[in-house]
C-alpha cells in the first residue's frame, strides 16, 4: 500500500517538482491557501487551506503516513509580522494536528537562513548554535525547536530539512560564491525527501540540504549517514558551464 503525503505549500516551485517525479509513488495530498489550475493529474488530491486554522489543519491530517511542510512565507525580507501567522502559527497548527492524528512524520522544510548570521567562510554543521540574520530565519529557528518539542515530548518523528538555495539550473541567474556553496539542485531535493519519507527509526534530526558542491556552505555528512543522500549535483562545475 503506498504511504499516504500531505504536502502543505501544494503548488510551491518544491511540491510540484516533487510530485512531477514522484506523485505517482505516493498517495499525494496537495494543501494551499490558493489553488492553481491543471497543475496535477487527476490522482493528486487538492485542498484549499488556511494552516492558521487548527481545525482545518486537523482535517488535512487524518489518515496520513507523513507530512512535508513546505507552506510559508519564504522571503528573507519579510517582516516579523509577516512570519508570525504563515511560519509560526501555521507549523505549529501543523505539528499538532499531525500529533493528534498519530501521523508517523512531519518533515519540516527549514532553512539555510537559520544560520545566515555566520560568516561565509565558516562550514555549519547541525551542532552549532542558531544564528539567524532575518525573521525568516528566526522562523524557520522556531518551527526546529517546535519539531524537536513535539518529537521528545508528543512522541513523533521529525526531520528538519535546512534547505540552501534550491534552483533549477534552467533558470540560472547570477549566482555569488554563498550561492554556489548553497545550491540544492532540484532533482537532489527530491532524492532528499523521498529518503526522509522512507528511512525508518529517525525520531529528530536537523539534516542540511544542499546539493555535493565543491565548497558545502552547511556540512551533509549527517545527511548522507542518517538517510543515505547521495547528491549528484555541484553547482561549481554546473554553473561554471552555463556562464560559458
């Protein structure tokens, strides 16, 4: 029987990636504030949903295996107010309702900005303290310790993805040397959160999710020996070529 996924922020540039190489493994939920036509075969399940609202969070929850948050507000920019309600009360709503519904995983789209506040020549590994630069960060720092509360004391497995600066290559903008050494290839994020999907016997991990670039801004060592990751890209070599 397939694993039955709520992906919350359905219709981000992530979840319809994702699903376009995976939806047909999985019995696939969608969930967004604002829906977007013929975006997903038939066999998708769609829902519009405020996460705000705890009851409509539990009604996404029922009968569900795992749940990939992808849902927020993702701009460094934006203000506390703006974080407050999409990123903090919306994951919260998230991890209780995934409790209350004995699901098996939430998997916490996290970021890159939780540790921004380092100097770019510093390698991060999961150990080190927070250091957020913006409210996005700060964010992403509270939906961590939301996941590690409701995984040691609710008793549900959580993995918090620290995602870098996820690109299709096709796209390709000018990127700095922080972004190179950040880059999350899409087709190495999708491998990511099919392995968090499947590996069994995780009760919390912070796992960084970048792709196998030269220069690794956050360390996947632990990405690699939790979930056994084994990402292709290198964005040194992949943009070098493009910029030719």
């Amino acid at each position: 029987m397939k694993k039955r996924i709520l992906i919350t922020g359905g219709f981000g540039k992530i979840a319809q990636y994702f699903i376009k190489n995976f939806g047909d493994k999985y019995d696939i939920t969608v969930a967004d504030i604002v829906l977007k036509a013929d975006v997903y075969p038939k066999y998708v399940k769609i829902v519009k949903a405020d996460l705000t609202d705890l009851e409509a969070c539990k009604a996404l929850c029922v009968g569900i295996d795992t749940i990939i948050h992808l849902a927020g507000i993702a701009s460094p920019d934006s203000s506390f107010d703006e974080v407050l309600n999409a990123n903090m009360i919306g994951s919260k709503n998230i991890f209780e309702a995934a409790t209350l519904a004995n699901c098996r995983r939430v998997i916490f789209a996290s970021s890159a900005q939780t540790i921004e506040g380092y100097s770019e020549d510093i390698q991060i590994n999961k150990n080190m303290p927070v250091r957020p630069k913006n409210f996005y960060g700060v964010s992403k720092c509270f939906g961590e310790a939301l996941g590690a509360y409701y995984a040691f004391q609710e008793n549900i497995s959580v993995i918090c993805l620290r995602i870098g600066a996820y690109e299709f290559p096709s796209d390709f903008s000018e990127m700095n040397a922080r972004d190179l050494s950040a880059f999350l290839h899409p087709d190495d994020c999708n491998q990511l959160l099919d392995k968090c999907i499947q590996t069994e016997n995780l009760k919390y991990e912070i796992l960084n999710a970048i792709s196998n670039n030269r220069y690794k801004r956050l360390d996947i060592t632990e990405t690699i020996e939790k979930v056994g990751y084994k990402p292709k890209a290198n964005a040194f070599d992949l943009f070098k070529l493009k910029a030719e």
